[in-house]
C-alpha cells in the first residue's frame, strides 16, 4: 500500500488553491454577467447579449466543475464504492453541453438580427466587452497550470477562454460598426464566434462521452499496455483486459494474467503497479493469476 500514499500526498494540495479560483472565478463572472445583460439591452447589441449569455453558460459549468472537484475529495463508501469521482466526467459532458445549447443561442439571435438589423451603440458595447476580455482573460488564468492533466479544470479553462475570445470579437465588431455604421456586422460576428465554440467544444464533448462510456481514456496507449504486461515473466497470456477512467484525474485497470509456471510475489505486484502508475498513468490496479489450462477457459473475450 506504501505507494498508494505518495500518490495521495500531492492530490491534497491541488483542489485547495482550485477552490479559491473557483470562488474568484465564479463571483467575478457572475457580476460581470449580470453588468452585461443590462447593458446589452440598453445598447441594443445582439452580441453583446450573446456574449452575457455565453459568460452565464459559463458560469454554471464552472459551479459544476467547482462541485465536482470538490466531490473528488469524498470518501469512497458503501453506496459508491469508487467515491463520487466520477461526477467529474459527468461535469464536463455538461460542460460540452452547455456550451452546444450556448451556441444555439447565439445563433438564434444573429438570425433575429440579420432579419431586423438595429442600431446599436457602439461605444457601450466597446467598453463593456473590453471589460469582458480583462475578467474573463484573468480568471482564466488562475486555471491555466491545472488545464493540462485535468478534463474538469480544462473545461473551466477552456470556457474562460472562449469567453475572452468571444469579448474580443465584440469589441473587435463594435468598432467597425462605430466608423461605418455597417450594423450587420453584429449578427456576423455572432455566427463567427458560434461556429468558434462549437469547434472547440466538440473535443470536450467527445472526450468526456468516451470517459462516460468507460472507454479507454485518450491518453492511454492500450496496445502499449497489453504488450507491457504480456511482457512481464512468467506470464504466458493475459485476457480480461480492462481500462478506464474513475474521473478526469485517475484511471483504473483490470487484468487475467495466465502464468503456468510461477507465481506473481508481492514485490513483483507492487513494481507492477508502480510502473503502471508511472508509465501509463494507470493508479488503480487489479490482477487476477490464473495457472492456465485452456487460455480461453475462463476469458469472456476469446
């Protein structure tokens, strides 16, 4: 079990300083979205309101994501036995979702626009959007070391992300329709940012329904894997290989391994298990010796 320990010892520290982003992050979106839905009314600018209602998407995935990264840290029991980890692949396909029901917003208001074109001003739109682009650029950033081995903070990066991005479009189409009065340009810009959000949003939709599914995870290599383990001494064939993933973080495997002539020690397991933690990012190991006979005797998958 020593291993398992080393291991624990630096999730603790993680979730902690998320938690303080999360808040920072949640307050300030919130308020600021608010700020924008008055605004955009008062300016008449469909993407302004179009960006209000992106940054509000945004701010209930990440109260999804905060709960669940909160979630990781509860205790496994004897309802669920993995603990609720899981509530953070499930957190991120609302995510994805989320931001898909986002984009039909959006575009529906452009189509609405494109039909009756209003004058908008631009001014306020220009102010109120280069706002949008300071606090959704530094609330992301509070997320951007956790975004790389983390599915649930990535989808809170990446809404924060495109959040700025969608600001800077306005920002960018409130200008222009400032010197030319060209005021079709607004739902143009609309559509532009929808179809941005629904491509980026596709790998996060697509990623989590796989980990929903207990598919293997992306970054695991299970032909590497099989072989890996088919390698190992003593082992003649191997069945029943199963891996998947517990949450955004941790992944889980579980293995027939057939060894005829000897057994697996102690000590073997446990190299195992750290090679498999440290090769593969797989922490959660189960393996099964069976002394053979007919290899397909007790395989489900022959």
């Amino acid at each position: 079990m020593g291993h398992h320990h080393h291991h624990d010892g630096h999730h603790h520290h993680a979730p902690e300083t998320f938690n303080t982003a999360f808040i920072i992050a949640i307050s300030a979106n919130l308020l600021y979205t608010i700020v924008e839905i008055i605004y955009a009314y008062m300016a008449h600018s469909t993407s302004l309101l179009a960006d209000a209602g992106h940054n509000l998407g945004d701010v209930l995935g990440l109260g999804m994501a905060w709960i669940a990264s909160l979630l990781l840290k509860k205790r496994a029991g004897a309802r669920y036995s993995y603990g609720l980890k899981k509530t953070t692949i499930l957190a991120s396909l609302i995510n994805a979702l989320i931001l898909i029901f986002t984009c039909a917003i959006i575009l529906r208001e452009a189509i609405e626009k494109f039909i009756h074109p209003a004058p908008m001003a631009a001014v306020d739109v220009m102010i109120v959007a280069t706002i949008g682009i300071a606090v959704n650029g530094l609330t992301a950033m509070l997320f951007m070391r956790g975004s790389h081995d983390d599915l649930n903070i990535k989808g809170a990066f990446m809404h924060l992300a495109y959040d700025a991005l969608v600001s800077f479009g306005v920002v960018i189409a409130a200008i222009v329709i400032y010197f030319t009065q060209w005021e079709i340009l607004d739902p143009i810009i609309g559509v532009v940012i929808a179809v941005v959000i629904l491509w980026g949003t596709w790998g996060l939709l697509r990623d989590s329904v796989n980990l929903v599914m207990d598919g293997v995870p992306r970054n695991i290599d299970f032909a590497a894997v099989k072989t890996f383990l088919q390698q190992q001494p003593g082992v003649t064939e191997l069945h029943d290989l199963h891996v998947w993933a517990l949450s955004t973080k941790e992944n889980a495997l579980t293995v027939h391994l057939i060894m005829p002539q000897q057994r697996l020690t102690d000590k073997q397991r446990h190299d195992l298990d750290h090679e498999l933690a440290h090769h593969f990012n797989i922490h959660h190991t189960t393996i099964q010796i069976e002394q053979g006979g007919h290899p397909c005797e007790h395989a489900h998958t022959c």
